[in-house]
C-alpha cells in the first residue's frame, strides 16, 4: 500500500476511534486522539471539525449515549457549539431526548441549547421526550416556554404521546394548552393516534379535552380504526363520545363492516343496534354481516393471487425504483449499522427512527424495511408493521423472510386466515424453513380456535 494510502487509511481509523471515545464517555483517550489528529487548527478546531458520514460530531455521540462529563468537557473547555447540527438537522439536545437522559438534556439546555431547534423532519426535543413518555424531561422543557404545538412530519408532540399511548405525557402536555385537535398534513389528529395506539386512557383523556371524534383520516375515522383492531373498550368510548357509526370511508365501508371483515363478532354486536343498515348486504343480523364480509374477503384475496397481476406489479414496482448513488448507499449502511446496535439493546423507538433514515437514503433496500416492521411488532404497532411488510414483499417477492414478516404483522392483527396464507406462500418459496412451516401451523390453529370461541359466544 502507498504510503500516503496507508496514512490516510490509519486517519479514518483514528477518527472512529475518537468519536468512539466519545460514545463510551474516555475523556482521556478523547484528549489523546484529539492531539494526533490536529491538524494545525487547535484542538477546539480540531475536534469541531471531526464528523462522521451523518456529520455527526463528537458532542453528538457524547449526547446519544448520555456522557454528560463528556459534554462538559466539549462545550466548557474546547467551546464547541451546543447546538451543532449533523447531516438531518437534528442538535445534540435532541440525541439526548431521543435516547431519555434527562441529565444530560438538561445539562446542554442549562449550558445554552436551544430546545425549540427542530431537525430537518420538524422534530424537537419536545417531541421526542413526549414520544417516550420522559416527564422529567418534559416538564423541564415545557417550563422553557416552547411552542407546544410544534408540528413535525409526525406530528406535534400530543400527537406523538398520544401514538405512543403515554398516558402521563398527554395529560401534561394538555395541562400546558395542546391543541387536542392539531392535525398532520395526512389529517392524523392525537385522538386518532390514540385509537391506532390501543390507548383507552389516552383517548379518554383526549375526549375530555375536547378533542373531535368525528374527524377522518383517508377516509377512516377513529371509530373505523377502532373497529379494524377489535378494540371494544374504545368502540365503546367511542361511540359514548357521539362517533357516528353510520361515516362511510374511502372504500364505501361502515365501521360495523370493517369490524365483520376483520372476523370481530363482538364489534359487530356492539355496532349492529346503531347502524342502519346496509342495503347490498341481504342478512342485516350478526351473522349475515359476518358472512357477507368475509366472503367479499375471499374474492379480493383470490384476486390477489393471480400471478400474472402480480408479476406486473412486481415488475411495475422495481421499474419506478430511484437510483441510488453509492454515497447514499454508504450512509444508509451506517444508519442501519445504528439501527442494529439499538435493536440488540431493545431499544426498539431508536432502531426504528435509525432504520427509517437508510430507507430514506436506500428505498431500495427491502432488508431495510423487514428490520423495520420487525421494530414495529415489538412495540406492537401491527398496522405499521404491516405496511413495512408489504413494501418488503413488493420489493423482494421471491424473499420469504417477507413473506414471514406479512405474517407476523397479520397474526398481531388476529387475521389469522390472511396470516397463514403469508406464511405458506413463504413456505412455497422455501419448503425447508421451519420457522415458516411452524408459524402456518400455529396461524391455521389459531383461527380454528378464534372462531371456535366466536361460536361459543353466539
């Protein structure tokens, strides 16, 4: 190797090693490294100047993983700037919400952070301190007079304690005048979040609050996402609140449908006394609605499967994927690489928010998008999981780790049929996986019993 190769090669490796001091809170090997790496600027200069791909900088590492010492040293003895942004805007305050260390958020606020600096996606520490339900975080951030109702690409931060169901982030946030009826550009509003979350007691507190009830996203209303998950409880505050059990959504469908689609007797019978009814379905008893959905099911489904429908959407779909430059590749590498690590820890909220910017860097890359929705089942968002399945399929459709994901994703929904047609056609594509060939069997055994129990109760 040429000897100016080699020293630009043992450069790289020094710079990783200093933000990896970083990570891990060395102030000492910090300093080391720091010293081999001026380059004639001063360690201030130096250290301000060492970025990696995301352009995220020593004090962003030390913020992430909550090494406040680490953070004092930069900003009081090198003076670095607190509020130093990397490649999506996002600040060091904000790594430290993102992650729940109060102490350090605080300390970087108290040194001059700006906690209302939003990243390139509108999020603030507010956000992300609402999100995870900190409220030592959010109290003291809420005590700086912020804009409360800050919208980002997700949201305001009532909205993102309400998709999260943080009971106690959504009482204070209301407490301190959050819109209950802010809404996104989709038209997602906190109530709606709070009914995809599952949360009764974030929609009760939302209702008292004033929030609407009648409002729609796509077309759904909170009162048909209810009735998609089967969530009597919320069907039933729902409805105490004045949701209207007659709204129709984007595909001409009443709640008590979507319900009888989704095999939930119970929604049904909750519904049937308030819905007029329906005049293209013959039998308006539980029963007759029962049996006209799921049969309107089954012709879409063998719509579905005909493979020369799909081939042609498989085929459309790889043709209107963008190119992706090797640079993007490379980042996306290392934002997956982050989501990996925080996945391994169980920190399911970071390797989602790390496994969402390689998509936006490589939406090519199917792996991306099963890492995600695998994330999303295990903080038991289905519906998300659900559609990262999907793109995963439509992606790779010979793969049948996405066939398993769809599963996955359709067994937390409890669409037991739909979840074993994902898990054979896995199978088909590889007969000798035995994680595919168990998760079919317990899907089949699954809905034999879901429904065995429906019959009991009739």
């Amino acid at each position: 190797m040429a000897p100016d190769a080699s020293d630009a090669l043992a450069a790289r490796e020094t710079v990783q090693q200093f933000l990896n001091a970083a990570r891990i809170g060395n102030i000492d090997l910090l300093k080391n490294l720091a010293a081999r790496l001026d380059d004639g600027k001063g360690l201030s200069g130096t250290v301000a100047d060492i970025k990696d791909a995301n352009k995220r900088g020593a004090l962003h590492f030390a913020a992430r993983e909550g090494k406040t010492e680490v953070c004092r040293f930069l900003i009081e003895e090198l003076k670095l700037d607190v509020d130093t942004r990397d490649e999506d805007g996002e600040t060091p305050l904000i790594h430290a919400a993102r992650q729940g260390h109060t102490d350090t958020a605080k300390y970087l606020v108290e040194r001059g952070a700006n906690p209302a600096i939003a990243s390139d996606l509108g999020a603030t520490a507010l956000h992300h301190s609402a999100g995870i339900g900190n409220i030592e975080l959010l109290n003291f951030l809420l005590s700086r007079g912020p804009d409360v109702n800050s919208q980002s690409d997700a949201g305001t931060p009532l909205i993102w304690a309400a998709g999260h169901a943080q009971q106690e982030a959504v009482k204070l946030l209301l407490e301190h005048h959050a819109n209950p009826n802010a809404e996104t550009d989709d038209d997602i509003t906190p109530l709606l979040s709070a009914v995809a979350a599952g949360s009764l007691a974030c929609l009760d507190l939302l209702i008292q609050a004033g929030a609407k009830v009648n409002i729609s996203a796509g077309g759904a209303t909170p009162l048909h996402i209810a009735a998609d998950s089967g969530n009597l409880e919320i069907i039933n505050s729902l409805l105490q609140a004045g949701a209207d059990p007659n709204a129709t959504d984007e595909d001409g469908l009443k709640p008590i449908q979507v319900a009888a689609a989704r095999g939930s007797r119970a929604g049904v019978e909750i519904l049937l006394p308030l819905t007029s009814a329906v005049k293209e379905i013959p039998n308006w008893t539980t029963d007759g609605i029962l049996e006209y959905m799921q049969n309107e099911i089954n012709k879409d489904q063998a719509v579905s499967r005909n493979p020369e429908d799909n081939k042609h959407k498989d085929s459309t779909a790889r043709e209107d994927l963008p190119e992706v430059s090797p640079e993007a590749k490379k980042k996306a590498a290392e934002a997956k690489s982050r989501g990996d690590d925080a996945f391994n820890t169980k920190d399911f909220h970071t390797a989602v928010d790390a496994y969402t910017q390689a998509i936006d860097l490589d939406p090519t890359d199917g792996t991306l998008l099963s890492n995600r929705s695998l994330c999303w089942i295990r903080l038991g968002q289905a519906e998300h999981a659900l559609a990262d399945a999907k793109a995963c399929r439509a992606l790779k459709p010979d793969w049948p780790k996405a066939c398993y994901r769809e599963g996955a994703a359709l067994r937390l929904l409890q669409r037991f049929e739909e979840a074993a047609n994902s898990f054979y056609e896995g199978v088909q594509l590889d007969p000798n996986n035995m994680a595919l060939v168990n998760a079919f069997r317990e899907a089949v055994e699954a809905g034999r019993k879901f429904h065995g129990t429906d019959k009991q109760k009739s």
